[in-house]
C-alpha cells in the first residue's frame, strides 16, 4: 500500500481520534497522528540504533499506529517487521513531536509517540527499510543530536523521543 493510500488517525492536541487521513496528508499538512517507538536496550545503558536506507540514524524500530492498532499492537508488529524480532515491551510514556523533516520534503511532521522500551537481540533486518544497526550509548548520541539543526544525521522523532528516554531514565 502507498503512503498516498494508507490511512491513519488524526489526532488533537490530547490524543483523541479526529478523522481518518492518509498518511501522505499528515506529513504534507502536518496533521498530528500516532507512532509507536521501540528502544532496544541492554544492561549498560546502551540503545540499538538504527540506520535508515536514506542514512539517517533512528529509533531502534518505530512506525505509524495503523487503523484499529492501538499503541502496543504497532510498537510489536513495527519490531518484527523492522528488525524481525518479538520480546517483551515495557511502556516507558507518551510524548508528543514536532519536526521538519528532510526526507518528508521539508514538511512539518507532528507525532503523538508511546514510547517502548526492550532488552533483547534484532533479528533478521528488512532489506529495503533498515541499512543497518548499531550500539551506543544513549547520553552521547543525545550530544551529538544538539549540532544536527536540520535533521539531516537524525530524524527528529528520534531527537524527541531520545530525550525523553533520557529523562525517564534518569528519574
């Protein structure tokens, strides 16, 4: 299915459902709609990172909420399709993004997030979505994050939802 004909939910500004969009008029108009983050993460505090096709660097594994998912159903089905893997989730909250996004033509792109968190090993990586992944410590990556203005080495969701993750860790 394309972006132009996959369907998603608007939002407001708490959460609750407005109006079924097309993803492809989300990202256009800046429509807020859901996604579901995934942290894969291990026992020295570091985080999986994930390096898109286009280079950009990302959430270990993220996507849309889909028509009649809710937030846990995406994060689940968005690891195994991203990184081919199924573990325990542990909810770590919800925040809300707004970005411009370079590889979304510069479009202003606003998310409601829930944010998971999971220690366990990527699987088989999807060949056309995820280039590749690494390890790293999530406190230096959030450094290096600060001299991206543009969002051209990190997607912007990523730099929302990795502070996040930060602060939740930190309390």
């Amino acid at each position: 299915m394309s972006l132009a004909t996959k369907q998603v939910m608007m939002v407001d500004e708490n959460d609750n459902d407005l109006e079924v969009v097309s993803r492809e008029r989300t990202h256009k108009e800046g429509l807020l709609h859901r996604i579901a983050v995934v942290y894969l993460v291990r026992d020295n505090g570091d985080v999986l990172v994930q390096e898109r096709m286009s280079g950009r660097l990302d959430h270990s594994a993220a996507g849309h909420v889909d028509l009649g998912e809710d937030y846990f159903t995406a994060a689940k089905r968005e690891l195994k399709e991203e990184l081919g893997v199924d573990c325990e989730l542990v909810e770590l909250g919800k925040i809300m993004s707004d970005e411009v996004e370079p590889e979304a033509g510069e479009n202003r792109i606003r998310h409601f997030s829930m944010v998971y968190v999971a220690n366990c090993e990527p699987g088989e990586l999807v060949k056309d979505e995820v280039k590749s992944v690494f390890l790293a410590n999530p406190q230096e990556v959030f450094e290096q994050m600060k001299n991206d203005v543009g969002n051209y080495k990190f997607c912007g969701g990523f730099k929302a939802s990795l502070k996040f993750y930060l602060d939740k860790k930190l309390v």
